[in-house]
C-alpha cells in the first residue's frame, strides 16, 4: 500500500495546488473589499469558508481536466507523465475525487448564504466545462480565465450578498490577465494541438499572432488595475503592488519569443506569481493598514 503522505503528494500534484498562488490572492482582495467597503465585520470563519471554496472548486475542476484528458495527456510527450496517464492515481479514482470536491463545494456554499450556494453549480458549470472547450473552440483559454475570475467576485458575495462594480471589474481584471498568461503556455503544445484537432489560439494564429493576442488581454488587465485603483480611491501600498503587477505582464512577454520559448516556465510561474502574491498583499495592506 501506498504511504499516506506519498499519496497526498500526488494528489497535490494531480491538481497543480501550486497553482493556486494565482487566484487566491485575487479572492481575499475581494473578501477584504467587501468587508472593508461595507457594513460587515470581519468574520474569520467565513473567510475559511471562502479559502475551502476556492480549494474545492479548484480542485475539482483540475482534476476533472486531467480525467477527461487522459487519452490526449498520453499522446503528448509533455503530458504523458501526469499521474493519471502515468497509472500513480488511477481513472476512476480522479473521478472519485472530483465528485467529493464538488459536494464539498457545494456544500460549504450553502454554509455561507443563499446566493452563493444557488450560483454554486453555474460556477461548476463553468470551471468544470472549460476542459471540454478545447475540443471546439480556440477561445478556450477566455473560458479558462473567467473560472479564475470568479475568485473574487465568489468571496465579495460571500460577505455582502450582492453585487458591485468593483469586484466585477476585479474578475475583468483576472479573466485577462489569466488568459493571457494561458496563451503563454500553450505554446508549447502549438504542434500537438493542431495534429490532434485540438483547438488552441496558437494552434489557430501560430506562435507570433498568439503572443500578439497575449499581449492585448494583458494590455486591457494593466489599465484594469489603474481603473480600480481610481475607482476605489486606493492609496500608496496598492499603486506598489499595481507597479509590481504591470511590471511582471511586462516581464513575461519580454521572457518568450516566437522562436525561443526556453523560458515559458518562468514566464508562467514565477512571474504570475509574484504578480498575483505582491498585488494581493499589497492592496489588502492598503485596504487594512491606511483605511477607507
């Protein structure tokens, strides 16, 4: 039998919980934006509820992606390692997972108000549906982005109820800056998709007119980050993370080239991370530390 921690690992790994660097930050500004803008106090619990949301639904969804995927994971030398084509966790098992994550989900939505546990199954329609999307469409990577994008907006309606522009211009910001940084990595697979049908926009516009597409979303995430600046009256600590942020979607397109994608890995990682993590701890800092 397999040792408990050895299976946790893979498990982790099945899911990329690294991952989860990039929307997470995302979700406390919005929870914080809510609690901070509102009449609502602080509730610690409900925050944890929100953290387990983000792990459930993230989780189901990646590990739904490579149960689905399985037959094209193997055929693709980059992929063919993961655990479920590699036989460390098996088909059924991911499957298992999958399901427990989605009633998780649901069910911890339902312990935090109404209108969060009614919208739970279109947000698993989406973060669900978009392993699928590659199958018909080269947009694939916008529905990626707004799965992400529901992260703060999910956590904004876990402490308020209800909608408001702020938080909805927040998700704008992650759908692009996600899709974005998606179309980065794929890349690597160009070649691949389009001998198996696959559906891609560097399979459709080829590696320079990707790059360009890219480079558009992240345009429209920079401005998106100065308009909520203005929008929500922030003050000095969120125009740091904001410089920090636009700095790292520079960054990345200066890092990979049509012709030398050596540094897709660091492109994809590393500086969406820092991106995410700075400007995270940065606006909630401004929010917490100099006030409304």
């Amino acid at each position: 039998m397999m040792p408990a921690k050895a299976t946790v690992n893979n498990y982790l790994s099945l899911v990329k919980f690294s991952h989860t660097i990039f929307a997470m930050p995302f979700a406390m500004i919005g929870f914080f934006l809510a609690t901070t803008t509102g009449a609502a106090s602080l509730d610690w619990l409900l925050f944890l509820k929100v953290v387990m949301c983000m792990v459930f639904a993230r989780s189901a969804a990646m590990a739904f992606n490579r149960w689905l995927d399985v037959e094209i994971d193997k055929r693709n030398p980059r992929t063919a390692k993961r655990e479920i084509p590699a036989g460390i966790i098996s088909a059924n098992s991911a499957l298992i997972f999958v399901i427990v994550n989605v009633l998780l989900f649901m069910a911890t939505t339902f312990f935090i108000n109404r209108l969060c546990f009614f919208l739970s199954p279109v947000a698993l329609l989406v973060v669900l549906g978009y392993s699928y999307t590659k199958k018909f469409t080269a947009l694939c990577h916008l529905v990626l982005g707004l799965g992400l994008s529901l992260a703060p907006i999910g956590a904004y309606l876990s402490v308020t109820g209800q909608f408001a522009v702020l938080p909805v211009l927040l998700s704008v910001l992650v759908l692009c800056w996600v899709s974005g940084f998606d179309i980065i990595y794929s890349l690597q697979d160009e070649d691949f998709d389009r001998s198996q049908h696959l559906h891609s926009i560097p399979a459709w516009l080829g590696k320079a007119g990707a790059l360009r597409f890219s480079e558009g979303l992240h345009m429209v995430a920079g401005a998106l980050v100065l308009t909520i600046g203005l929008l929500g009256g922030f003050h000095w600590l969120y125009w740091i993370g904001a410089a920090v942020f636009v700095g790292m979607l520079v960054m990345q397109h200066r890092l990979v080239k049509p012709d030398d994608l050596s540094r897709v890995n660091i492109a994809f990682m590393t500086t969406n991370g820092i991106a995410s993590v700075v400007f995270g701890v940065f606006a909630i800092a401004d929010m917490l530390i100099i006030g409304w």
